[in-house]
C-alpha cells in the first residue's frame, strides 16, 4: 500500500493550481525523463514550468492528457461491435 504524502492529503482550495514535480509525472506515466522530455519536445505533452529552478508540470493537464488517451481495445471487442451491428446483441 502506498503511502499518501502530506501535500495530497491537503484539500485544495478551490482555483487553486497544485504542480507536479518530476518525478510525480514519472511515477503517474510510468516513462523515463528521458522519453518524457522527448514527448515535450515533439509536441506530444505538455511542457514542464519552471518554478524557482525546478521543473514542475500543472496537474490538470497532465490529468487532461491522460484522459485524452486512447481505451485499449479487448479481446472480443470487435466481434461484439459486429454482433452489434448485425443486430445479434
């Protein structure tokens, strides 16, 4: 079981903007810096912040990306479009 940190437990105020540090982002993609910093670089999510010298991402949209990824497809899932459409479901 994992650990809660102190600043998660915290509620938020409302507007209130909370930033990842580096390795929260690494922890929640489960990629290297190396792979993420290449994905900033191409466009592919979103770029860090730098918040006195340190790298830090806003939450939201690294939440907004995750959500924007695609749902992986399961076995049976095609034949049960098809049964779908065919009227056989």
């Amino acid at each position: 079981m994992q650990v809660k940190r102190a600043r998660e437990i915290v509620e938020r105020q409302p507007g209130q903007v909370r930033l990842l540090s580096k390795y929260d982002v690494i922890d929640r993609i489960g990629v290297t810096y190396v792979t993420l910093w290449t994905w900033m670089r191409d466009g592919k999510f979103p770029r860090s912040r730098e918040l006195n010298g340190k790298t830090t991402w806003i939450e939201s949209e690294v939440d907004a990306w995750i959500q924007a990824r695609p749902v992986r497809r399961l076995k049976g899932d095609i034949e049960a479009e098809i049964a779908e459409m065919l009227g056989e479901a």
